[in-house]
C-alpha cells in the first residue's frame, strides 16, 4: 500500500458531515458507548521528551480538527459544527504518565482501558494522549484516542503519519498554526445560519439532481447502469437494516460501562500466504478466524448460537482521499458461521456473503444516503441512531497501515495495536491494523459480558492455526494433481 500523507493544509468543512454526527449523536443516544478510535503504539526505548512533545505539537499545527470543538446548532435543527477552542490547553490534551516499575504489557492494557473507558470532554476538542513510561526493559508507549466523529480508521493511519518520522534521528519541525479564523470564534450559531446552511444543502442536492438528469440526456447508458448500480447497494443496505435481530447470550449480561484491552500480532506475510493458499481476501480469512475463536468462546462459556451478526465498515475513500479526516465509510453486516465447526465451511459462508457485498454494490449507495441525511435535522439524526442501537452483535474492522518503520522523538514504533469501541448489546469489538510485517490484532472487551478475554486470545491463535492447515492440506492437494497431472502427458 501506498503511505498515506497528508497533505497541507488540510481544509476542512466547519460544518459536521453527516456520517461524523451520527458518531457524535451515538454516544447521546447510548450514554455507555464510547465511539473512539484509539491506538497504542509500543516503543523500544523511552523516546525523547522534547522531540516527542514536538511530534504532537507538529500534528496538532497540521490538522486544524485536533483544536477544534464541536458546537450545537440551535435547538438541535442542524448538524454541528467546529469550532476553534480560544482556551486551547496542549498539557491538558497531552499527558505523560510513569507505570510502577516494571510494568508489563498486561498492566500497560490496564491503564489504556481505564482511560478508554473514560468520556471525553465535550467542551474541549475530542483526544487525548498519553507518553507511558516505566515499562520493561526500558521500553515506552503511547496511547493515543480520538472521538470517531474526528475520523475513521483510514483517517487515523493519516494523523499517524503526521505525528511520526522515517528514520529515529530525523528532526521534528514544528510548523506555525494557521490563523484562527475570526468568525468562528463565537461558541453560539444564530439560527439564521443553520437555515442557510440547511438550504445550502438542499440547494447542492437539486443541483446533483439537475446535473444528473442532463447526464442521462447526454449519457443515457452511463447513467442506466450507475442507476442498476446504485438500485443494487440501496436493496443490499435495506437487507441489512431489515435482517433480524439476533440475540447473543452473552450480551444479556454486558453493563456497557466496562472495558477490557487485549492485543495479538501475527506475521502479515504468513497471513498473505494462507489467504492465496485458500484463494480468499485477507477480510474473509481474518472473519473467519474471528467466527471461529468466537464460536470457540461461546462453546467454553456453553451457550449455543449459530450466527452472530458482524458489521463490518467498508472505506469508501478514493486513493486522493486517503488523507482526509472525518468519516467516509460504508457499513456492511456479515452473519458470521459461529456455530460452524468446520473452518472451510465457515470461510466459504463468508466469502459468499462478502462477494455479495461487493456484486451489489453496497458501498457506492452510501454517498446518495450520507447526502440524504445531511438535510434531516440533528433530533431526527439522535431518533435514527437509537432506532439502529443493539442491531449488531459484534464489530470487526481492518485499517490497512504503513508498510515502512516508524519513528517517535527517536524511539522506534514497534507494534501498533488499534481499538475500536464496544457498547451495550455488542460486547466485543476486534479491530485490525496492518503495520510492517505485523498484523496486530486490538480487542476490546466489556467484562460483565466476556469476564475472561484472554482466552479469545487463545482461541484466535487456534483459529489462524486451523485455517493455515487447511491451506496446507490445499497447497499439498493442488501440487499431487500437479504433479499427477505432469506425469500422465
């Protein structure tokens, strides 16, 4: 993969897009959850302080978001929007913490799943960071989170571009903030704006409407196949709205309120090499190493269910848009085999279920559904997102990251384990993050529903091992017909 830079200045709307309010609405809607994207990135050695404090001063002059607060429109009728915090405090955002001495890397998921666990303040911009020392062998870490509203997965690969450097002894310069705007400074929108801008909106739409239409004068088979296309995703997203809901017995007993960390990494090369073996993407091998660890942990905790339902996010970015914050991604739901013992049968349901996906075109009815809530006011927004709130049993999402090494205030980055958020009725959230050769794996667990995560651990190692046997098993098959083959001419 390309590396994922951004590029400055980086202009962003003041408005909130659509996709990011229904973030910032989610923790409204369920004051237990907590929509973050976190990371924790595992050190060497103990990095340079004053380096290290100007790769987060740096990132903070390059990405206007990471000092700005969100403001309510009046009465909730239109979508939020940003605004430069005047009381900005970077000690505040930034901390630095020592562990007793010496910590291990269990104590240090301890303390970034209390804070994980943790609202942010809504008056202030939405992340925090922490330089955690103390560690074993001299080692650092930082752990970084960020309200989802600020950015998707793909997004955060562009902030951490932007707080690290290429080789340990590069310099860290830090660039002069651009001006506060002036007219943003007010912490009130007047609802004159909020209508203005709601008109703007339905304005930009009749225009794409209108522009549509001379297209299709212009264009008709162009136009007639982006319509099937688009008729395609918008059936698949109402298939995955109506499908039924499925209850986990687990859940029943999730407080929504706690949190537990836990991270794996395995080899991306080995990983690559028992997907082509199978002839399946990484995302359909990687779910079904989940739906396997997952049935396995329900077989321990004896409770039965075939099928959990996992959403899975689909990035909906184009390659010029890998560097733009917020929010530019689809959702797709997988009912994931985790009753099916058998690791071929399970991989091949998902594959179907996936190839799917893709055949309909989910992703691209997105866009016209984003454009769509964008002129649906802010109470009608909280209204959706309680009405979809416990739908999905369980969250598993892949942020592809950077292939090269990188570099903190002198100390190398050696593995970087991301988070996603859990919630009441989805207890388990596995994100995924490809960095080098590693392919860490971050779980995120509410312990009144899984109080022993450390065996999902386990049982996802098992998984990845099953299912590299099964390629094993196929490499040896397709070469004995090879060979048999090569033999008979």
């Amino acid at each position: 993969m390309a590396t994922t830079r951004l590029r400055y200045p980086v202009h962003l709307p003041s408005r909130m897009l659509p996709t990011d309010a229904l973030f910032w609405y989610a923790e409204e809607a369920t004051p237990e959850l907590r929509p973050l994207v976190a990371s924790l990135y595992i050190f060497d050695r103990s990095p340079d302080r004053g380096r290290f404090r100007a790769s987060i001063e740096r990132a903070i002059a390059l990405v206007p978001r990471l000092r700005q607060r969100v403001v309510e429109a009046p009465w909730h009728v239109g979508l939020p929007s940003w605004e430069e915090d005047p009381y900005f405090d970077f000690d505040y955002h930034f901390r630095e913490v020592v562990l007793p001495e010496p910590a291990s890397e269990r104590h240090l998921f301890e303390f970034a799943a209390a804070v994980f666990a943790e609202p942010l303040d809504h008056l202030r911009p939405l992340w925090e960071g922490y330089l955690i020392e103390g560690l074993q062998d001299g080692r650092a870490a930082y752990f970084s989170r960020a309200h989802h509203s600020i950015m998707d997965g793909v997004g955060s690969v562009a902030v951490f571009e932007a707080l690290t450097q290429a080789h340990r002894a590069d310099p860290v310069r830090v660039p002069r903030r651009m001006p506060l705007n002036a007219k943003q400074h007010s912490s009130t929108i007047s609802l004159a704006a909020v209508a203005g801008k709601m008109i703007w909106g339905a304005a930009a739409a009749i225009g794409g409407a209108t522009r549509l239409a001379s297209r299709a004068i212009l264009q008709p088979t162009a136009v007639a196949d982006g319509t099937k296309r688009m008729v395609r995703g918008i059936r698949g997203l109402v298939q995955d709205f109506a499908a039924p809901m499925v209850k986990d017995p687990l859940a029943t007993h999730a407080s929504g309120i706690g949190r537990r960390l836990d991270g794996i990494s395995f080899s991306l090369s080995r990983m690559r090499r028992i997907k082509d073996a199978l002839g399946v993407t990484l995302n359909d091998l990687t779910l079904a190493a989940v739906a396997g660890a997952v049935g396995r942990y329900h077989g321990h905790r004896h409770v039965h269910v075939d099928v959990l339902q996992c959403m899975v996010p689909i990035s909906l970015r184009q390659d010029d848009e890998r560097h733009l914050l917020g929010n530019r991604v689809g959702m797709c739901n997988i009912a994931l085999p985790v009753g099916e013992p058998d690791a071929l049968i399970r991989l091949d349901r998902i594959r179907r279920q996936t190839t799917t996906a893709k055949s309909d075109r989910r992703g691209a009815a997105y866009p016209v559904l984003m454009q769509g809530l964008g002129l649906i006011p802010g109470f009608a927004l909280r209204a959706l997102v309680q009405a979809t709130a416990g739908r999905i049993n369980l969250v598993c999402t892949n942020v592809p990251g950077p292939p090269a090494q990188r570099y903190m205030g002198g100390a190398k980055i050696e593995t970087v384990y991301p988070f996603a958020p859990v919630a009441v009725g989805t207890p388990l959230s596995i994100a995924l993050f490809s960095y080098g050769d590693a392919y860490t794996v971050g779980i995120d667990t509410d312990p009144a529903a899984i109080p022993d995560p450390q065996l999902l651990h386990t049982y996802l190692e098992h998984a990845v091992n099953e299912l590299e046997h099964c390629a094993f098993q196929n490499e040896r098959v397709t070469r004995t017909h090879h060979s048999r083959g090569k033999h008979a001419a």
